[in-house]
C-alpha cells in the first residue's frame, strides 16, 4: 500500500535547514533525502499560519480558497453595528477559528476529504477529517493557547511525534502533521534562536523514529515522505502599528481586538504581523473594492491629505497595492508605481513611474515564467499572488507589506513579536521542500505538492486548482533530479 506522510515545520526557514544539516546535526534528514530532494519551493501572499496552509492541503492559493488572511472584514455586511456585526469581523486567532472550515470557498477539496484513508495531526483545516482522524484537535488547543503566552511549546512538537509514530501503525494512507514549535519560538526569540534549533532536532529524532519503524515494517519503499514550511520569517526590530497610524491622522479604526469602535473610517486586519489588508470605510456595504485612484483622495479616509502617498513614505512600508481598474492591480512604494495586468497568455507588470517589486524593469510572461524570473528576486512570484489576493471579493481594498525587520501591529501583540512574516518579501516567501524522492529542476511552488501526493496515491487531481502536475513521484523519474544540485548552483 503506497502511503504518503507530509510534514510540515511551521515557519522554519530553508537556509537554516541547510546549514544545519550541513552542520551534521540533522542525521535522519540527511539519511531521508539524501537520494530525494533538498529544494526550496515559493509560498503564497499572505505568508501567515493557517492561509499558507492551503496550497498543501487544497492546492490552491487563498484567493481561490476566498480567504485572504487570517483576519478579514466582510464589505457586504459589516454596517458598524459591533456585535450585531461582529461574525462579519473574522479572525482565525481567536474563537473564530473554528469558522475557517466553512469558510473555505465551497467548490474547494482537501485532501481529506479526497482521500478517506487520511490523518491530520495539529492540522488548522480540518475539512473532510473526522474525530477520530483529527486525534490532537483538543491539544492543539488548549496547549496551544498556554504555550503562545508561556512560550513552552515543546510538549505540542513532542504530542506530535507521538501521533506520528502512532499513524505508522494505522491504516491510514496520508497523514499529515504540523509541528509548531519552530514557529512560536521565532515569533518570541529569532529564527535561529537556541530553542528553534532544539525544536529542529527533535522533529529530525520524530523522523528517524518513523523512517525506522516502516523499515521494520517493510513499508519504507512505499512510503512518500515531504519535509515543508508555509513561510520562512525574519527579525523585527520596529513596529509600525497600523492601527495607531490611522488613529493618529484622526481617523476612527476598527481593528482585532478593538472590534467595536463607533463609526470607523477604517479597518485595519493584521496578518503575520508584516501584512496588512485596509478596507476603507468599513461601514458602508459595498460589493467591490475602491481604486487606488478612489484611495488617495482625501474623502476615502476622511483625512485631509492622500493616505497611499503618507503610507509609501513610511520606512516600515516595502510596496501597497489596489485594484487599478478593469482587472488591473496597482502597486506603490517610495520608489514610484507599476501596473500589473493579465491577458489569456500573459501576466505583465509595466513600470509607471518607479519599479516597487525591484524587477529591474517592466516583464510580462506566462504563470511558470513569471516563477522562474522571480524565484530569487526580492519579491517571488509577486504579480501571481498579488493577482490572487484581489481574486478573493473578501480581501481589503489596499494591501500593505512590510520591508524586512518592520511589521505592523505593536500595541495588542501578547507577548511582543520580535520576529515574524506574512510579508512578499524573499524570506519569508521561501520554504523549504525536502523529499526522499526526487522533484522537477523547475522551480515549485507549494500549491504544486498537493497534485504531487494525489499522484503518489493514485488519486485523480481535481479541476481547478493552483498547483500544476509537474512533480510525478509515482511516474518514472524522468526529468527528476535531487536538487541539490540546483541549490549549489544558486550559491547557497
């Protein structure tokens, strides 16, 4: 029976991996893939915990999905009537988490639910799982909301070991797990703090212990085994609180926790803490999003100046973006403005008056071109996501992304982030992708393993979707490679 166990390491940064198996501290990793794959793959925009959880789940980005953050105002009905109102008001952070299932756009599959045989372990997104495939829900949890504010989160990655050395034994065709150690020891430390590297090494013992037990079983040869993260993560040394910035221009804001501000000019929903989706005017129903040429005029906020142009000159802000009209997106910073826009064959990003993606000049091509020009640039894979993220009728009507070492929220952030994500920029859109099977030489995205574990499965890949068949590990290996190579040849 083939079986296929996905691993995910929430917001452990590839290079780190790197250097630590170079470092030979990683010995069943390096064992595990030393004839499979050590590569990076490209996330989704927003990086954040939960979001950039769909592509390996669903194969979708969250645009498709119709959800564009972790925290989102829905325009259609918000009215300003706080509680009333407030299930318009979403945050997965809180006891609205439960709601991202059904969320989800409803056209949309998990895995789960296309392969019955399935087991999450500390999975967010549960659609499809029952009780009894869903073991550690309740751990998750409770231990998790003590750990977030204890900083003790070594008893969820040891509880997710357990699961997964248990699943072996089960009948179980796909098991997925999270740790989420590494995570939350970044957000209160750094991304290579002592603790991250601990956590590390004990997901490299959870791993051995697994590989260990399918070899006593004579299942190692069938098992596919994908060692990925949603994001990767950087320092923070200043906070920008976006909420406060409006407040101070005297604009009313609503925003999590303060949800029941009278009257607001504004909504301000924090993800990461290095993204931000703006939705001006929250309280009047709307269908469709504001332009950005609606944006900077003065009555958008009820300010008395042109709030894109005060923002872009904020050093925490990398680039904002906005509808620009008939399809179009936007995209600002200090540096100037460029247009994105897409045909049936191309997407092309048009210097304006400055270059805000820092692509050197304008470019135009297909979704896998696009993939491959930017994989190492300062904004991977920019113009898809961005284009994704304004698919979705729920995202705000400006999104903001923060340079490195800057987020946006300060004053509400227990205990304080001294590192985190959710931004577009390189380093925290990179994520590892490790395998005991080879994987394409073209560069991936995250969305592309989802149709990666159908196939090892033998299960037919739904219709629709983001992620693209290009990684067969059940087919023949042909035009397959471990990559490391591909990583030496990019200097890493």
């Amino acid at each position: 029976m083939k079986r296929a166990f996905l691993i995910l390491v929430d917001g452990l940064r590839p290079d780190l991996l790197e250097a630590e198996l170079a470092a030979a501290r990683l010995p069943n990793l390096a064992r595990l893939t030393e004839r499979g794959a050590r590569s990076r793959a490209v996330s989704v925009f927003p990086t954040t915990t939960s979001v950039a959880y769909l592509p390996f789940l669903t194969g979708c980005f969250p645009g498709t999905c119709n959800i564009p953050s972790i925290r989102w105002l829905d325009r259609t009905a918000y009215t300003g009537r706080w509680w009333r109102d407030r299930a318009a008001v979403r945050s997965y952070c809180g006891y609205q988490a439960g709601m991202l299932d059904n969320d989800i756009a409803p056209h949309v599959e998990t895995i789960f639910q296309l392969v019955p045989e399935s087991l999450g372990i500390f999975t967010m997104i549960t659609r499809g799982l029952t009780p009894a495939r869903d073991p550690a829900q309740g751990a998750r949890k409770l231990v998790g909301s003590i750990a977030h504010y204890t900083n003790g989160y070594e008893p969820l990655d040891r509880r997710a070991a357990r699961e997964l050395l248990a699943a072996v034994d089960s009948p179980m065709r796909f098991v997925f797990t999270q740790f989420p150690g590494i995570d939350g020891y970044t957000h209160s430390g750094s991304p290579d703090s002592p603790q991250v590297l601990q956590s590390l090494q004990l997901i490299d013992r959870a791993i051995g212990a697994v590989v260990a037990r399918l070899r006593e079983k004579g299942d190692l040869d069938d098992t596919l085994f994908v060692l990925v993260s949603d994001h990767g993560a950087t320092r923070m040394h200043t906070h920008l609180d976006l909420a406060l910035w409006f407040t101070a221009r005297g604009v009313p804001t609503l925003h999590h926790p303060v949800v029941w501000t009278r009257n607001p000019r504004v909504a301000v929903m924090v993800a990461g803490n290095a993204f931000a989706s703006i939705y001006a005017r929250p309280g009047v129903r709307r269908t469709g999003r504001l332009t950005m040429e609606q944006l900077r005029r003065p009555d958008a906020f009820g300010t008395n100046d042109d709030v894109v142009a005060a923002l872009v000159r904020e050093p925490a802000v990398g680039f904002v973006a906005a509808e620009g009209g008939e399809g179009s997106i936007r995209v600002a910073s200090a540096a100037g403005e460029a247009i994105i826009t897409r045909d049936d064959d191309s997407i092309h990003y048009t210097l304006l008056s400055g270059d805000p993606l820092e692509m050197g000049d304008s470019f135009a091509g297909a979704r896998d071109e696009w993939l491959a020009h930017t994989f190492d640039s300062p904004y991977p894979d920019a113009a898809v996501h961005l284009l994704d993220q304004f698919s979705s009728p729920r995202g705000g009507d400006l999104v903001v992304s923060a340079r490195e070492g800057y987020d946006f929220r300060d004053r509400y952030e227990i205990p304080e982030h001294k590192s985190g994500h959710g931004s577009l920029i390189r380093a925290h859109m990179q994520t590892p992708l490790w395998s005991n099977h080879p994987v394409p030489r073209a560069p991936m995205r995250t969305a592309d393993v989802f149709p990666a574990l159908l196939d090892w499965l033998d299960v037919p890949v739904p219709s629709g979707i983001d992620g693209r068949p290009v990684w067969q590990p059940g087919s023949a290996a042909r035009e397959q490679t471990p990559l490391r190579a591909m990583a030496e040849s990019r200097g890493r």
